[in-house]
C-alpha cells in the first residue's frame, strides 16, 4: 500500500500533498497540492488580474467558451464518470445522471446569461418624469466556491457554470474526498479557455476552505453541513462578504389517499437510497396517510430488498463515501431503535463498512434523532399518519427546509405548496433538480440564496440601479432651489395620484 493511504478511504496529507483514495479499497486515485493561504491569496490574485477579460468578452463571447466546455465533458464523460466512481464509490449509471445535469445547466446558464442579466429600462413614476430609470447587472468579481463529496459536479457546477456565465472569475476549493473530479471540471476548462486563469482550483482540508473565505473574494458559494455552514458565514461576516449557502436537509415525502402507489414506492425508494442516501435533498422521511399506509409500506420494503450494494460501477448503492457518516447512520439506526422503533429491513446489521444496506424504519417517534437530524445514508424512516394535514404538520416540524415530495392527485399542488421547503416534487422525487430554469435553495437550517435558474445568475450579479436625467424639471424636488410653487404643486400631484382609497 502507498505511504499515507487510508484504506478507509479518509484522505490524508502526505508530503504537501493531499491524497485521494477509493472509499471502497483504499486504493491510490490522486495526488494534489495542498494550498495554504499564500496559495489560496495567490489564486484569487490571478482570477482579479483575469476578471475584466473575462468580463469583457460579453455575454456572447462567455456563452461561446462555456460551449466549448460542456461539449468538451460531453466528449469525455467516460473519463469523468470514471474518476467519480473510483473518487467517491458512485455507481456509474449515478455519476452519469449526476455529470447530465451539470452539462445541461452549464449550456442553461450559458444560453439566458444575456437575457436574464441584460441592461434594461425599467418603469418610473409622475413624480419624477424628467427620468428614465434603468438596472444593470454587474458580476461581483471573484467567486469563492466551496464544494461537497456528496455530488461533486452537479453541485459546485450549479454555483460554478452561473457565476462564469454572469462574468464572474472562479476560485473553486473541492471536497478533499473528490479532489481528482474537481480538478478534471478545470483542467477541462482551461483547455477552452487557456488565455486567463479565470477558474481556477485549491486543494486542501478545512483550512484551505478558511483561508478561502477570508481571501478577499467578493461573494462565497459554500455547499455542505449547516454546521459548517454557520462558520464559513461568521467567518465572512469579518469583511461583510456575500455568502450563498446550501446546507443539510431532512426531506420529506408525503404520501396520500389518491397516490399511486408503486410509482410513489419506487420513488421514495429512489429517492432515500440512491448514491447511498448521501443526498441533500433526497427523501428521508415519509408520511403515508392511514388509507394506504400498509400497501405502500409493503410495496417500499419490497423494491428497496432487491437493492444491490457493493463496490461494483454496476451496483445499486455503492461505497459510503465519507467514512465518519457511517457512524452518524449507525447512531441514527440504534436511535431509532431505542426510541421504540423497528426495523422492517436492514437494521444494525445493515452497517457493513464501507457499505450500508438500505434500512427501513417505521413506527419511529418524531422526537428521535433518526427523524429530526440529517442522516445522509440508506435509510427511510416511514410513518403512518391520519391525514394529508397531519403529514403537512409533520414534514413542516423539521428545522430544516431544502426540498420534500408530494404524492396524490386532487390536493398534490395545494399540498406542495404548504410544504415549508425551498423545493417540491409532486408525483416525482429531486425532479425540480434537473429543470435547470427552476431555482435550487432552502430555507431555515438549510441555509439560503439560490442557483440554477434566472434566480441563480442574479445570484452571482450585483444589480446597479441608473437614473437619467432626459429633461428639466416641471417640478423641482431634488433640489435646494425649489420654491412655494414647487411644493403646492407636489402636494397637488400626491392628492391626484395617491389620494384616493
């Protein structure tokens, strides 16, 4: 075994050197340079030396490299997908789906930067005809994106291909557990945009994210605990630095009378387990009404048992990818169980180091930290309750609010839209994820700002408001040279305009 490998698949740093191993054997993927915060300051140096020309290519210009970009991954998805699965243990169909999406949003943000972020007049007022009032949208600058493991193209793409499309360089810290899949998303780039390092790539543990933070970048797009999350905003709020967070969730999925069942089966089995359960916004709770609770339950248990777990790239559920969630799906398992729970598949058993075999829990108390604390791996926990207004009550009760799922027919968008979540699926599961016109974002624990959509490129945009003056004044008001007139005459105008109920 190489020197400073963990076969646990944690990584460690060997000689200024951050090493990345598989999580399911421990085997060697990737060696990078470790950046400290001279490094870090360095990179974000370069990408404020680079930023006027890549804001000065224009919309048109920016829209032709980020092209080129995702035809480039298109062109070697094999090669990405296979990074993913050694990296991270992701199954390939998975790192596949995951790799589309991105590619998609990347040519989404392309496409509409220019619609969406263009400069506009807007309308003005009576009181102040002798104006024309306009909004433009100006990039920030420089982009601090910190990534997670969990889904490390998809997500730092969402902030990534965004903040690029709006004119924005990028300083990008990976997950040091997928350091070799953050480094492909550059490398790549670089090939299509040699000239400047507009995006750029620093390796590390916690204190390179630190020093990130703290470098001088002009807004941080951080994805990863809400925990953490907390500190990286504390952190910016030193030098009033915008953040953009995407913390945990605890989503939940509700099932009611009308639902079809096995679609609302497979998806909530789909949902809570694929990529091992190591998803934000996947499903982990489920609220079936009484009506059907027995049939959908029995049809979930079912389907999750059929499940294939192992380090194969054709498996069902791959490796955990952070050795340290296994514990927290231990704890919750044994929590669940202890508060009166039961286990109707897997169990304590289902822990097998790296893997975790789909678990299903019902008749679990809503105070057990099985159901109020995030457990990103294979387990559902599935409740039964008397009514769509109990399950609503139920889902809402969590301190996060990322997304959830709404099965039924006659009350599923009323539903939906009682659900205090930043995101919802009816009669689907994480579907609003790859919809790139669609804003992607929490609300509460699961932190706030969005990407993905017009909402995400206004994200990575400061807009700067213009008023011109075309014409003199009827009317002075801004100014110390109004008079008596001046006055009676606004006083006449707020009774006209504003003076009726």
């Amino acid at each position: 075994m190489t020197p400073g490998v963990s076969v646990s698949g944690s990584p460690v740093v060997d000689g200024g050197h951050l090493v990345s191993t598989s999580p399911a054997t421990g085997e060697e993927v990737g060696r990078f340079p470790v950046a400290d915060a001279a490094a870090v300051a360095a990179a974000v140096a370069r990408a404020r030396d680079a930023a006027d020309w890549w804001r000065d290519l224009g919309f048109d210009g920016r829209r032709k490299r980020l092209y080129a970009w995702r035809a480039l991954i298109t062109s070697r998805l094999d090669e990405l997908t296979g990074i993913m699965h050694r990296e991270g243990g992701k199954p390939i169909v998975d790192a596949t789906a995951e790799s589309a999406g991105a590619i998609d949003h990347i040519h989404w943000a392309a496409k509409h930067a220019k619609r969406v972020l263009r400069s506009r007049r807007v309308g003005g007022t009576l009181m102040q005809s002798e104006y024309t009032a306009h909004v433009e949208y100006q990039p920030y600058g420089v982009i601090g994106v910190i990534g997670p493991w969990n889904y490390p193209v998809f997500t730092p793409v969402g902030s990534i291909g965004y903040a690029l499309a709006a004119g924005n360089t990028v300083v990008f810290k990976p997950s040091e557990y997928t350091p070799a899949v953050g480094q492909f998303l550059v490398d790549t780039f670089a090939e299509v945009v040699p000239e400047h390092p507009v995006f750029q790539i620093v390796h590390g543990l916690g204190d390179t994210g630190a020093a990130l933070v703290t470098s001088g970048v002009d807004k941080i797009a951080f994805t990863g605990s809400t925990r953490t999350g907390k500190k990286v905003m504390a952190a910016a709020a030193e030098t009033l630095t915008p953040v953009l967070l995407e913390c945990g969730g605890k989503d939940a999925m509700i099932v009611d009378s009308d639902a079809d069942l096995d679609a609302a089966a497979e998806a909530a089995v789909w949902g809570g387990l694929f990529n091992a359960g190591q998803t934000c916004i996947g499903i982990e709770r489920v609220y079936a009404v009484d009506a059907v609770y027995d049939a959908f339950l029995a049809k979930v248990v079912a389907k999750a048992g059929k499940l294939t777990v192992g380090a194969e790239p054709g498996a069902d559920i791959g490796p955990m990818t952070m050795p340290s969630q296994i514990d927290v799906v231990r704890r919750h398992i044994a929590a669940a169980l202890a508060d009166g729970g039961e286990a109707v598949l897997g169990g304590p058993e289902a822990v097998r180091p790296p893997f975790v075999h789909p678990t299903i829990l019902v008749n679990v108390p809503e105070t057990s930290e099985a159901v109020r604390e995030e457990t990103f791996g294979p387990t559902l926990t599935i409740a039964r309750v008397r009514d769509v207004d109990e399950a609503v009550e139920r889902s809402n009760a969590a301190h996060y609010g990322l997304a959830g799922a709404v099965f039924g027919k006659a009350r599923a968008m009323a539903t939906a839209r009682r659900l205090r979540s930043g995101m919802t699926s009816i009669n689907s599961t994480l579907s609003f994820a790859g919809i790139p016109s669609l804003p992607f974002g929490g609300v509460g624990d699961s932190g706030f700002g969005r990407i993905h959509g017009a909402d995400g490129l206004r994200e990575f945009a400061r807009p700067k408001a213009i008023a011109k003056r075309w014409m003199p004044s009827l009317v002075k008001v801004l100014t110390f040279e109004k008079g008596p007139r001046d006055t009676k005459l606004t006083r006449l105008a707020l009774r006209i305009l504003h003076g009726r109920r």
